[in-house]
C-alpha cells in the first residue's frame, strides 16, 4: 500500500457546528470534586483549610506538591471544578438582557409564547428552512417573533393578562401592576417563571432548549475554578499573594454563610433581602466588575478587581493579549538608525543582541568541525553558541560547562547546536502598526557596533519608518522549513513592487535622488581617481569603461558610470521632471528626456519621476519589473551607494542664498499682495452694504468667508510663479524642489515670498475673542490680517501675530494626523476581523471560510497587484518601446 493510500484510510474529523451551551446545576455538580463550604482560606500553619477554595482536591498550583483528586503534580494536573451551593439563586448578570426577553415575551401564567397556534406553525416552518441555509435571516426572524410576541398583552392559550415587565441594568427585574405600582421581581420568582416555559417555544424565541434552559441562568449552583486558573503568589516578605478570582469568591462564600445564618436564625425579611443583594452584588461583579449603575468591587488598596469578562475582553484580554498576539522568545527590539552602506536586503544587527539571539543548527559532517569552533567560544564570544541540545533531547547550558573542548569533540551528527546569529542568517523585520503585508519582510543579517538596528534609507516606507526614535522588532525562524521560506517568499527583494498599487515602493528618495541628479548631469566630468572612486562604492567588478575625454586630460561623464550598472538589454525613453519645450524625445536638444539605448544613458538626467520609489512608469519601475529580483536590487544597491558617494565627492549644502530672489521680484510680489488685499476690502465692503448676494446652498456670511479665502489663498499660488521665473535655477533649494529630492516650491515661496493664508479645518482662522480672533486687532475685524493672512516670509521674519496664526495651523495639522491615526487604525483592525477567513480557493475564485462566495474571479480580473504594472496586466509602453 502506497503511503497515499495508507493517508486516505486514516479516518479524518471535520467540524461541521460548534454549540455554545448553560451547565445545568446538575451538571455542574457532577463536574465537581468537592463543594466549598467555608470561607476559611490556609489555617495557622499555612496549609490549605479542608473544604475551603484552596483545597488540594481542586489541584495544586505550587510545585512538589500532589493534587488529592487525580495524584499528579502541578505540571501534570489541569486542575478541578468544584462548586458553592447558594443558599438562595441570584441573577447570572451575563444573561440578563435573554431573562428580560423571555419574560417579556411568554404568559406568566402557562409559560407559553404569546403567538396563536396558527403563527407558531408558520414561524416553525419558516425558520425549519432558512435554518438550513440562511443563518443571518433566521436571526432577523427570531427578533421578528420577539418583537410581535412582546406586544400581545392577553395570553391566547390561557387568556390571562400579562402585565408590563420593566427591565433595570444590570440584574433588576420588575413588574408593573394595574394601578401602576412596581413589583420587584425576585431570582426565586424568576426561576419558576422561566421553568414553566417549554422547550418548542424557545427554539422560536433563537434558544436552544436542549443546551441551555433559561432557568438554568438563575444561579443556585455557582461552579469554582481549580487553582490553576486563579493562582496565588509568594511574595519576597513571604506573605502570599492571591489572585482577583480567589478574592471575589471568597466574597461569594462569605456573604453565602451570612445569608444562610440570617434565614437560619430567623432574621428580618428586610435584613434577608439586604444579605441576598449583596450575594447577588458579588456574583455579578465576579462576572464582570464593570456594570454600569453598581459601585466597582475593589482591593484593599483600591485597585478594582478584575472579573472573568476583564480577563476576557480588551487589548490585554486573553483573545487578543494572549491568543491573536503575545510575547515570543527569539525576538529583539531596539531602535533604527540608517546605514547606507548596508544593503536594501540586510539589516545591522548589535553585537549585544547577536550573542543572546541563537539558531538552532544541527550537527552534520559538513558543518561540525565550525560547530565544535563555536562551542569552545561559548556564550561570551562572537560567534560562539549558547547551548548544545543532545540526541536525548538533554539541553546543556553552556554558561556553566567548564570544559568546554571536551563537550566540542563529543558533537557527531544527531547534535543540534544553538549558536550566535552570524552574517547571512535570515530574519524577519517588523514595524508597528503593521498595516500591510510589507510591513514584515526577510532580511539578512550584518552583524555590526553598536545598539540599534541599522537600516537601509530606501526600505523605509514599506515600513513607514524614520530615524526619530522609532522601534523595530526583529524574529529569528527556528526551523529550516521557516529560514527557507522566509528567503523565498518574504526577502525585501521580492517586496520592491507594492501589493498595494503594483508600483515600486522601495526606491531613491531625498539625498539619493539629488546625488542622481548631479551625477546625470552633462557638466560633469570625472578624473580616473573619481571614477574608481565611485565604481569602489557601486562594488564594480568590471573594467571600468572607456574615457569620453582622452586629451589633455582622461575625463569620464557621470552618464558613464550611471551606464556601466545598467543592464546592458535595456532601453527605455522617458520625460524628467524639468520637461518643459521639447514634446519629441530624439530630437530634443537638452536633457529634457532620458534616453537609454543597450544599457547607456544617452541623454537625460535623472530625477524623483525616472528613480524614486511610488513612480508610475519609471526606469527603476521598468527595471524591477523586467528582471529577476536579485537583479534588480542589485542595480538598486550598487546605483544608490554611487550616488551617495558623489554627493559626498562633490560636496551639497543649503545656505540663505541657496533661495534668493532680486529686489524686482520682490516688488512684483507686493503688487501681487496689494492687489488681493483691495478686493477683500470691497468684498468687506459688499458684505456689510447688504449688496453681497449668497451662493446657492450658503449663508451670505458663509459665501463671503468662501470667498475671502479663495482670493487669499491665491496669493501663494501667483507668488510661486514669480519665484519659479527669478529664482537662479541652479540654486540648492530650487534643484532640491524640482527633482523631488525634499520639499516643493510652495516651501521656497513661503521662504522668500509669502506664507499667505493660514486656515484650520479649511477655513479662515475665527475662533478667538467673541469680536475679534485677537485683541491686536479692532473690535469687529473681519478683514485679510485679523483671519490669518500672513504677508511675510520666514527669510524676511514673522511678526508676533503672523508668528501665532502660523502656529495655530501648524498645530491643527499635528491634531489632525493624531486623530486620523487612531480613526485608521480602529478601522484597520475592524476590516482584518470582518475578513481574516478570506481566501482565494484553488478555482480561482475568493470564499469566505465557509462555502460563501465573495468573488468569481479574485479583484474581478485575477491580476496579483503585486505582479501587475500598477494594477494593469501589462504595460503596452514596453511592448512597443520593444518591438521598435
């Protein structure tokens, strides 16, 4: 028999339902080892009281010690159930709002729904089908029959009239009599209500009757948790320590002693009732401990306790703290800083973190001569190895092993050695919050001085990270099968094209792009020692290529170098950012266009368009989709060092004249202001004469402030024009601008010209004093200055009130990305749990985790977005540039 075939007789389990169920009292007691009579915890001697909530019949959570119930250890024993017997039922508060909506909906009297015969056959049938098909309409009509049988008032199977049932969070139930007097309804009465109702009526009412009866949420049996769940610590005072748990159920068992004292003796009704209340307090807090309407049940030192629904619920609950997430070992997090001689595929790992951090490497006749070198090393050096695991499984502590060469020579395959992270190894990266899938990806490891993670400049915004003091955490894989497909599937190499839009996200950016620039430009020639150089810095191991220039001097064009790491097959023609004139690329005399031909940079200059990341139809976007990945970071390491090392050659700095503009400029500028600031003051002038008529859908108020704003915020934009025609086009900030390198020229309009009109959420700044926003201003100003028009520029510096309108905007945007931000992120989190059990199945087509179809074909065209050409299949540009 064939090993497949051996696989097919093995009989395989599928889930098909899961039921959530009540335990009955009787269940409860038959799960249970022992019932807990006192409230009595250890005795004089520290040792658990018999019969009290830390009996060892319940289990052990100490270790040496053996659990009564099963004779096993700590480690061996889950624990067991016991249970309190309550001397009167309370209200479980979790069931509340289902008690609330059966008594509301059934006779007191008969128990029965209060539906004619006629309806409850018609709903049975109705909810038989759609059961087998349509859970979600099921639910709508069980709500449907809720809501209709609450309305009825008479009883259409005994004729009784039901009186109006008043539900008050968390757990009070009343009823309303006749003369409009409340009845307060106690869990007694409630239990032999909810008894009488049968089984057929709560399957119409969405309850299954066979795994959860509604009586059976009025307590009488309150089930205990084994130790295991709730377990105490010893304090370094030797005092112990117990759990939230422990604390409300002794609480529980107290209060239960009193009540049964009190009815035992023959107490007051009232004193009855009081004692009752507060058992039932206690049970509700054990729950949950925050009800609304009931005081939070607290420490003695004032922290509130926390129930089973605060174990439960929230970031830190069990869910989502220690099942969706939790704490691993083989991690590291530390801070990021940049490292542009590391490649887009490594990251700069501590010495520090690389000696705790380990691999597990097994012994082969290969590898154990440089295994048994890293044993003798141990923990201490780099690269040693922090433990030796044996054939048996036995893990040996290399800290405290002596002889160290002794234990090195005994390693044979079968060993597994868990040594230092080295160079080359293979880690995951993340950033937080990991909003997309590149979010983590597979790096190598460089292991380097220092305390932080070094990175890579053109890996940041997949991660969207920057070197402000931002974290990142770093995972070792374990196991061969997650080192091998980390490097296959999750290498920053197979990342640079975005799932996300289908364009490069990893490429040039700020210091890189303007050292492209430089070097791309036609007034640059090279010496031969610039050439090496810069080829040392690209990691060249070709001959560098032939001089443009042989006489006087042996000079190269920085075309060339660009060139000489092109790949030789390419050729590509597109428009750089100073495209202006020239419409037709070949006949274009500047270096308005790139052209390159065979792998050699013709003509243009390269810019943020032709190499930066998020570029539609770019060179570097061609280049990483038309070549293997390894490729293409090539190109995209060795390119990115050139440029740096240019820059550094040649040497970028930004000074007061990198942004000058003449006298002349200035003048034109002033008219330009002057001219904006005569309209606003005849709109002002329209406006309180009355002549001033509303735009549709505005208040006249509403459409002179539109108004105001648009003249104003012209400003800026007719002052960039006359910047762009003065300023000296080589200058830093312009370049810096124009290459989209950093910055735009509404930053060097706002440094030489004007900041123009400041607003907050779009509009004019108006909040301030009730008549005017700022007491430098006349009683009811409304005009250019007094709503945030700041004439200045921060080359010629802001006056006090201009500085403070500047300010307010600026703080309106820090507001803005905060509560942007959070809004997101809720809403990130709520999409991955709507569609966490999504996928596309073998057919092609996307399912939810069940059967349910969500599309035919996966986006409707089957294009994998990170293999398109931004989200097209293809990319007809190329195909004809190829066939040309």
């Amino acid at each position: 028999m064939s090993l497949r075939e051996e696989f097919d007789t093995i009989p395989r389990k599928v889930i098909k339902s899961i039921k959530f169920g009540v335990l009955s009292p009787e269940i409860i007691r038959k799960y249970s080892v022992m019932e807990v009579t006192t409230s009595e915890v250890y005795d004089e001697g520290g040792l658990p009281v018999r019969g009290g909530i830390a009996d060892r019949r319940l289990g052990v959570a100490e270790p040496g010690a053996r659990c009564e119930t099963c004779g096993q250890t700590h480690d061996v024993c889950p624990g067991h159930f016991g249970h309190i017997e309550l001397v009167k039922p309370v209200v479980h508060v979790g069931f509340a709002r289902v008690i609330y909506d059966i008594l509301r909906t059934t006779c007191p009297n008969c128990g029965r729904i209060m539906l004619k015969d006629e309806e409850i056959e018609r709903y049975r049938e109705r909810l038989t089908k759609l059961k087998k098909r349509w859970r979600l309409l099921a639910q709508n009509l069980h709500e449907k029959i809720r809501k209709k049988a609450a309305e009825r008032v008479t009883c259409p199977h005994c004729g009784y009239k039901k009186n109006k049932i008043r539900f008050e969070r968390p757990y009070y139930f009343y009823e309303e009599t006749e003369d409009g007097a409340l009845v307060k309804l106690d869990p007694e009465i409630l239990r032999e209500r909810l008894a009488k109702v049968p089984g057929e009526d709560l399957e119409l009412l969405g309850i299954n009757s066979s795994v959860a009866r509604p009586e059976w949420a009025v307590l009488k049996v309150l089930p205990v948790p084994p130790p295991h769940v709730r377990p105490s610590i010893q304090l370094e005072t030797g005092i112990r320590s117990e759990d939230d748990l422990t604390h409300k159920l002794v609480d529980i068992i107290r209060m239960n002693e009193k009540l049964k004292i009190a009815i035992e003796t023959g107490a007051p009704t009232n004193v009855v009732d009081n004692l009752w209340d507060l058992l039932q307090y206690h049970v509700a807090t054990y729950f949950d401990n925050e009800l609304p309407g009931i005081p939070v049940a607290k420490h003695r030192g004032g922290r509130p306790l926390k129930g089973i629904a605060q174990r439960l619920k929230g970031k830190e609950g069990r869910f989502r703290g220690s099942l969706s997430g939790k704490r691993v070992n083989y991690s590291a997090r530390t801070v990021i800083s940049p490292d542009p001689h590391i490649g887009i595929n490594e990251v700069g790992v501590p010495y520090d973190i690389a000696k705790v951090l380990t691999v597990p490497e097994r012994v082969t006749a290969w590898n154990v001569d440089v295994l048994r070198e890293y044993v003798i090393r141990g923990p201490e050096t780099w690269p040693g190895a922090n433990y030796v695991i044996t054939p048996e499984g036995r893990r040996i502590d290399l800290r405290y092993v002596k002889d160290k060469k002794t234990l090195a020579e005994r390693l044979s395959p079968g060993w597994i050695v868990e040594r230092h992270l080295i160079d080359g190894d293979i880690v995951l990266f993340n950033r937080q919050p990991s909003l997309h899938r590149v979010s983590i990806m597979g790096h190598l490891v460089k292991v380097l001085p220092g305390r932080t993670f070094r990175l890579h400049l053109a890996v940041c915004p997949p991660y969207n990270a920057d070197f402000d003091g931002d974290e990142m955490n770093l995972h070792v894989p374990q196991t061969e099968e997650a080192r091998a497909e980390a490097r296959t599937l999750m290498l920053v190499e197979r990342h640079i094209i975005t799932p996300r839009y289908g364009g490069a996200i990893i490429g040039a950016r700020q210091d890189y792009i303007i050292g492209a620039y430089l070097l791309s430009l036609k007034t640059t020639f090279l010496t031969k020692k610039e050439v090496a150089f810069l080829l040392g810095a690209g990691k060249s191991g070709e001959d560098p290529p032939e001089p443009a220039i042989l006489h006087p001097v042996e000079l190269w064009t920085g075309k060339q170098i660009i060139s000489h790491f092109l790949p030789r097959d390419l050729n590509w023609v597109q428009p750089t950012a100073f495209k202006s004139r020239c419409q037709d690329a070949y006949t274009c005399p500047t270096d308005e266009w790139i052209i390159i031909i065979n792998g050699n940079m013709v003509k243009g200059v390269l810019d943020k368009k032709s190499i930066g990341a998020e570029q539609v139809d770019s060179l570097w976007h061609r280049i990483a989709r038309d070549y293997p990945p390894e490729v293409a970071r090539r190109w995209l390491d060795s390119s990115l060092r050139l440029f740096l090392r240019y820059l550094d050659l040649r040497g970028f700095t930004f000074g007061m004249d990198s942004i000058y503009i003449p006298p002349e400029a200035y003048e034109e500028i002033d008219k330009i202001v002057e001219e904006s600031l005569k309209k606003v003051e005849s709109l002002i002038g329209d406006f309180r004469s009355g002549r001033l008529e509303a735009m549709p859908g505005f208040t006249v108020e509403e459409t002179f402030e539109n108004k105001v704003t648009e003249i104003l915020s012209r400003v800026r934009e007719d002052a960039a024009v006359v910047v762009e025609k003065n300023i000296d086009k080589n200058s830093e900030g312009y370049l810096m601008a124009k290459t989209g390198a950093r910055g735009s020229i509404v930053n060097i309009v706002q440094m030489v010209a004007t900041l123009g009109q400041q607003t907050i959420r779009g509009e004019r700044i108006r909040r301030g004093f009730r008549t005017r926003t700022l007491p430098h201003f006349p009683v009811g100003d409304i005009g250019a200055f007094s709503g945030g028009f700041v004439r200045s520029c921060f080359r010629c510096g802001l006056t006090p009130v201009e500085y403070f309108f500047h300010a307010a905007a600026g703080r309106d945007g820090l507001i803005d990305t905060a509560v942007r931000t959070a809004q997101s992120g809720y809403m990130q989190r709520r999409l991955i749990n709507a569609l966490q059990d999504v996928y596309v199945a073998y057919d092609g087509t996307v399912r939810f985790g069940g059967a349910m179809l969500l599309q035919l074909l996966y986006g409707e065209d089957g294009v994998d977005v990170s293999r398109s050409d931004h989200g097209r299949v293809t990319d007809i540009k190329s195909l004809k540039m190829s066939i040309r």
